[in-house]
C-alpha cells in the first residue's frame, strides 16, 4: 500500500553512515555536571508530574469513599 506521502520519506542511512555516526557519537564527552543536569531535568520533567497525578487520584478517590 502507498501512501500520500511515501515519496517525500528520507532513505534510510547506509551503512557508511551509520557507522559514521557512530565514530562521531563516541567521541562526546559528557561531563559529570552535564549528567546531573540531564538526571535533574528528568526527574522534573518525567517523575514528578506522574507522582502528582497519582496523588491527585488518590486524593479524589479519598474523597468520593469519604476517607478524607
């Protein structure tokens, strides 16, 4: 089946590229005070926001069973 616009879609790399890629991607460094920077971000980003949804269906369902 094709699609409206399947002609526009990249190709996929070759393996040339892949492993340039690679070679390239292994060289970064990354510093340790970059590493918390990314942990921090997401912890604030990812963890937090689904613990207070959970605490806040929780606080709900508290309420409608009369537990709070």
């Amino acid at each position: 089946m094709k699609f409206w616009n399947s002609d526009r879609m990249p190709d996929l790399p070759t393996a040339e590229e892949t492993k340039k890629r690679e070679e390239e991607l292994s060289k970064i460094k990354i510093s340790l005070s970059d590493r918390f920077v990314m942990v921090g971000t997401a912890f604030v980003c990812l963890f937090l926001p689904a613990v207070l949804i959970l605490l806040g269906i929780v606080f709900v369902v508290m309420l409608v069973f009369g537990l709070f």
